[in-house]
C-alpha cells in the first residue's frame, strides 16, 4: 500500500536579505536543520516555489541550493513525488550529533611525549620529476607572479622591527583571521583564527597530528588505497596502523567495526579521497563522526584540493558537521598557489591548541614572517579568489583534454574513474600490465608518472597510474599521452620477456 507524503511545511531557517547570497543561505539553512535532526530520513521538503515564495525571492538561488544539497547527498529526489531528506541519513534523525554539541567538552587533553621518530622508506608514489603528469604541481604559468612579487618587496621592504624577531609559534595573527574568514565561508569549516596553526605544508601539519594524537602501540586508521605521506607521517610515531578499504562512497566506515573500534585517529580525505578521487557521501560521514564520538576518537581531514570541483560547487567540509569537536582540519596553499611556498594550516579543537603550539614550537619554532606577511594581503585584496576562479577553468580544459587523449590512445589499456575533481584523475591497468614497470619505462621519457599500486598497504593492489594535469597545458598533455601509450606497450614486452626468461630457467 502506498503511504501518503507527508506535509511539507516550509521549515524555518535563519534567512536574512541583507546578509550574503541567498543561495548559501539557504543552503547552509537547510544542511543545518537535516544535520541537527529538525529534518529527519525521509521527510518531504517543500516546493521550490513554496520556498521561493515564502522567502519573498526569486526560485533560482533555491534551485541553486537544493541542487548542491541533491550532489552531497542530503537529500533526493522522486519522480513526479519530490524532493525529500535523503533516507541513508540515520544519524541526525534521533538528535544524536546535535545533543553531542550541548554537552562540555572534555578537559584540556595533554601532548604525549616526544617519542624517536621511527624513518619509513620514502614512498615511490612521490616522483620527483617535474615533467607532464606529476601530481600536486598547479598551473605555475597562471599564478600571478607579478602581483606576488609586488606584495613581497613590499613587505620585504617595510617589515616591522618586531616581525623580524622570534614569531608566535601559531603563526602571524591576520593572516590566521584571513584565513579563518575564507575557510567559514567558502569550506563551511567552523573556526576562528586561535583555532589556526600556520605550518610548512600539510606534510608537517600531519607531523603535528601524529605528535600530538598519537603514541607508541596506538591504532589508526587510513583509507585503502590511501595517502603515502600520511601512512609514513602516523607511523613514525610507533603506531600500528590499520587499513579501511574505500568505495564508491568513500571510507567504509562499517569496516572499521572489525580490529579498528579503539583506533585512536583516522586520517581520510573526504571531499577528493586521493588517490581514487571519490568523494565520501553525508551518511558516511555522519556514522564517521559518529564512530569518533563513540570512541572517544580523532579525526584528522586532510583538505589537499577541494577547491577544484567541475561537476558541482566544492563540497561542505567534514570539520563543519562536526558537533563533538573531533576533527582536525588540514589545508594548503602549496597546491593551489605554488609549491615552493610552503605555508599550510591545520585547525585543531580548542581543546587541543595548546598542546598542538607545543609541539609546533618544538618541530621548528615558527614559520618565517615575510610569506605569511604577503598571503594575508594576497587574501584580503581578492587575488587569491581571482586565481582560484581563473585556474578553475584552466583546470577543466586540461581535464577535458587529458580525458579525450587517453580515450583515443589508450582507450581499452586505461580506465579513467572519478575524473570530476582536483588536479590528477587515476586509471586502472590491466591485471597483465605492472603499473611499477610502466612508471620505470616512463621515466625514461621524462614523465612523471605515479604508480598506483604504491598506495595500497595490503596484498590486494590494484595496478593502476595516477595522473596530474594541472601543472601541464593541453598541447603537451596530449603529446604526453602517445609516449604514455609507448611507456605501457613497453612494459609489457618486458614483462613477457622476463616471464620466458624464467621460464626456460624453470625448465634446465
């Protein structure tokens, strides 16, 4: 028999017309109403022309809205019944997160003691070629270089007698603002600048998690495949780690129920999961949080590239649904801007500032004054958003180009997947191609190449290439792609070479 909809009476949300887009706000009106439970699994919403009219707007900004909260998974669709709270979200439906936030937060928790770092062998998935399809490197030829050049000679020039002594270990001040101001708005991360640490890179950002969370004999957790530089970051702290398999969805957080219940920390990437690309949906993310609060755990969010979405608007943070502030946030500029820059940022629970500027203070003081100096006024007068506005659109014709050349190169050898997002896409090989042979092979042709492979930590690998195309223009990305299509074919013969080699060797 079929169960009538319900009423949809328009909610109430905070909505002010004097007040930033319509469009965020409704948004963001609605993302916190499903999360706080006033909206719960299946509850039918009101019209868009209901909505519109109650609001005294136009429909346009809350078509806007309901279609960013129909692509992260708050809501769905029905056809010809509406639109409704999307029915895998059990979590906020009882409350349970939006109780969590009423409750105190627990005391101060103290930094463990500095333990030996224990040296990992460094991860063959990074090259260090600078040639076609190296991962992490931005479009270098569109940065506006001589507008950064003009704000560092001029703060190089006029630099405060006390800004050329010891600096605070959490990093200039109005920068840290700036940036709180840009993640509040544009990431829906919820923060402000105390929260904010400036450190060298995410790669340092994560030294700090594993200092601070971790100690010899705990568990964390890591998706597979997953981020080599994390998994050598949280290991060096004597911490065992444990391997959650990841899929179209993102973490499988139910997985985590088996050997991995008292993990003290998972590190994910929710928004781009790399190196697969998927993004985690909003009921994976809710039993995530919901696995912290239970265990008493943390969770560290590495934020690497959400800036660059082609398919819709960047994805709201997991930091931001975060009510039990368990959630270490983790940026950077160094992909968005350039490498050499070096200046990232982790914000951290306010109960674990004080204990995350320890061990910053310890690793390497501060972070030089002059940068931080120059990226704060690079925010403040709009540049950083006309670039990323600019590199938003250089980055999807690079996309589309690589796409359209593997497709007519390597068309049944490589199987693009999750391709809508940041600056690198992965391929599946075949079962007979060895993805660590290709990447030798292509060195040898000045591509940079990353094998995927290197980012599994079990015995089920998947051979596979990891591909960057930001830092690359059409014209070579595509040239690059036909000696690709040598590299493969190559490591093929090889293989079948070494195969008869051992063969004929078998056999005397």
């Amino acid at each position: 028999m079929h169960r009538p909809a319900r009423s949809a009476v328009v909610p109430l949300i905070a909505f002010d017309r004097g007040e930033g887009t319509f469009y965020r706000q409704i948004y963001e009106g609605y993302r916190k109403a499903i999360l706080d439970g006033r909206l719960r699994s299946g509850q039918r919403l009101p019209s868009t022309r209901a909505i519109a009219r109650e609001l005294g707007i136009s429909r346009l900004p809350v078509l806007t809205a309901f279609e960013q909260l129909l692509h992260e998974g708050y809501v769905e669709s029905r056809h010809g019944s509406g639109t409704f709270v999307a029915s895998s979200i059990l979590g906020a439906a009882d409350g349970t997160v939006a109780r969590t936030a009423r409750r105190r937060l627990p005391a101060a928790t103290r930094a463990p003691s500095i333990s030996k770092a224990r040296r990992d062998v460094a991860s063959p998935c990074a090259q260090q070629l600078l040639g076609p399809f190296r991962v992490s490197l931005p479009a270098l030829d569109h940065f506006p270089r001589k507008t950064w050049a003009r704000l560092v000679a001029r703060h190089a020039r006029h630099m405060p007698l006390e800004l050329m002594s010891y600096g605070n270990p959490a990093g200039h001040l109005p920068l840290r603002e700036a940036i709180a101001d840009y993640l509040r708005t544009s990431r829906a991360v919820a923060c402000d600048a105390r929260q904010i640490l400036i450190v060298s890179g995410s790669q340092m950002a994560l030294q700090l998690c594993a200092r601070v969370l971790l100690r010899p004999g705990d568990v964390f957790c890591v998706e597979e495949p997953g981020y080599p530089g994390a998994k050598d970051a949280l290991r060096a702290t004597g911490a065992s780690m444990c391997a959650v398999p990841v899929d179209g969805d993102g973490l499988v957080v139910r997985a985590m129920r088996v050997g991995s219940s008292a993990a003290r920390l998972a590190y994910v990437t929710p928004s781009h999961q790399y190196p697969l690309g998927v993004s985690m949906n909003v009921a994976r993310r809710l039993a995530l949080l919901e696995w912290a609060r239970r265990c008493q755990s943390w969770i560290v969010e590495d934020d690497y590239d959400s800036e660059y979405r082609f398919a819709s608007r960047p994805l709201g943070s997991l930091q931001g649904m975060d009510s039990a502030s368990r959630v270490v946030y983790i940026g950077t500029f160094s992909k968005v801007l350039f490498p050499a820059l070096r200046v990232g940022y982790v914000v951290v629970p306010s109960q674990l500032v004080d204990g995350f500027i320890a061990e910053r203070s310890v690793l390497d003081l501060f972070s030089p004054p002059l940068y931080q100096l120059a990226l704060n006024e690079f925010l403040r007068e709009g540049h950083f958003a006309r670039h990323l506005r600019r590199t938003r659109a250089v980055y999807l014709q690079r996309r589309d180009a690589l796409v359209e050349a593997i497709r007519r190169r390597l068309g049944e050898t490589l199987s693009v997947v999750n391709a809508d997002a940041g600056m690198h896409l992965t391929g599946w090989l075949p079962p007979d191609v060895d993805d660590r042979e290709v990447v030798k092979c292509a060195v040898e042709r000045r591509i940079s190449v990353s094998a995927l492979s290197t980012c599994y930590s079990g015995s089920a690998a998947r051979s596979g290439l990891i591909l960057g195309f930001g830092g690359t223009d059409e014209a070579r990305l595509v040239r690059a792609v036909a000696l690709l299509a040598q590299a493969i074919e190559e490591s093929r013969h090889g293989r079948k070479r070494s195969v008869i080699r051992s063969s004929v060797a078998a056999s005397r």
